[in-house]
C-alpha cells in the first residue's frame, strides 16, 4: 500500500474510533468489526463485520461508520461491505473494549497488554537480506525512514513492486552510496532491532 494511502488509512480509523456501537458503548473499531479499508484515488471501501447476524444496528452502524468516513477531507465517496468471516468473536476486541464491558479484572488487562507489547517488539524485526517490498508491506513506516535515509528512490511509483521484490536494503544502500550503518542507526532510533547478516 502506498504511504499516502497508510496515512489516510490512519485518518479512517481514528475517525471510526467515533462511531459507537449504541448498545454496548465501545466503538467499532476497539470492537474489532471493522476487518479492511481499501483506497483508490477519493475512493473508500470499508469491510466491516456485525457481532451477530441480522444485528438490528446494521443500518445504523452502516450509515455511522459512511459518514465518519466521509469526514476525512481526501475520501469524497464511501461503500460499506458487510462481510461475514472470519467469524467475529469477542477475542478480536481490544483489551481497552473488553476492560470498559467488565470482560476482565485490571490484573487480567495489564498481563494481556503486557502481551501485547512483547509481541509488537518482537514483531518489530528490519532483516536486512529480506527484499524491501516485504519489509514496506509489513511495517507501514518502512517507507519513510528508509526515504528520510537517503533513499529517495523507494517513492518512484511502482519501484516497490518491481525492484523491490529482489532488492534488500544493503543493495539499495549501495546503489544509492548510503552508509549501511546509517539505515541501522535510524531504524533502531525507531525501535525496531536491525538482523544485519
């Protein structure tokens, strides 16, 4: 996905972090139901799920989660899909979701966010012999840091998906005349933990 598509992904999600399920007063996202947003041009689609079949809320939440969409200025159109799987189940809720519905004592909160953040850090991995179109498709701030490097050529469209496919981050560097130790440096000012074969 294209950076200024991921940024205004961000913006959708934060404006439907608005949009609250009546009933239970937790929003759709901490929910869990909202399963996709896909971008083209102005152009939103946004694939959302309901916590039961035949919700009588279904409308509504349809109708809520359109215009909250429709605030962010870049998307001038929005489809609402409703799609039926993976099945929602109350896992895919947020631990802040769960906590605010009584699903969990604090001491059971704080040991899941605790998972949580152990496997964002570890998830949180810049393999420098993985191709740099895996690495942009998996950490949505790949693509900057690299840039703010030096690397000015992972912008040109289309790059990603064609060089990118093979090129790893130490040939880039040395095409682009980088200092490797430098791309390490500012990943890990990032937080990420640098594999440098």
């Amino acid at each position: 996905m294209q950076e200024k598509n991921l940024k205004l992904v961000d913006k959708i999600m934060t404006a439907l972090q608005k949009v609250e399920d009546p009933e239970l007063l937790v929003d759709v996202v901490n929910l869990g139901l909202i399963y996709g947003i896909d971008i083209e041009g102005d152009h939103a689609t946004i694939k959302m799920t309901l916590t039961i079949v035949g919700c009588p809320l279904s409308t509504y939440l349809q109708n809520a989660i359109e215009k909250a969409v429709l605030s962010v200025p870049e998307i001038k159109t929005c489809d609402v899909k409703l799609v039926w799987y993976p099945v929602w189940s109350p896992e895919r809720m947020t631990t802040a979701a769960k906590q605010q519905l009584g699903m969990l004592d604090n001491e059971q909160a704080l040991d899941q966010e605790e998972e949580i953040e152990d496997t964002e850090e570890k998830q949180r991995i810049i393999d420098f012999s993985v191709p740099i179109k895996k690495l942009a498709e998996e950490y949505p701030d790949f693509v900057q840091i690299m840039y703010d490097c030096g690397f000015t050529r992972i912008k040109i469209p289309g790059l990603l998906s064609t060089v990118g496919r093979v090129m790893t981050i130490p040939l880039g560097a040395q095409a682009m005349k980088i200092d490797l130790n430098k791309i390490k440096q500012a990943f890990e000012n990032k937080g990420y933990k640098v594999i440098d074969k």
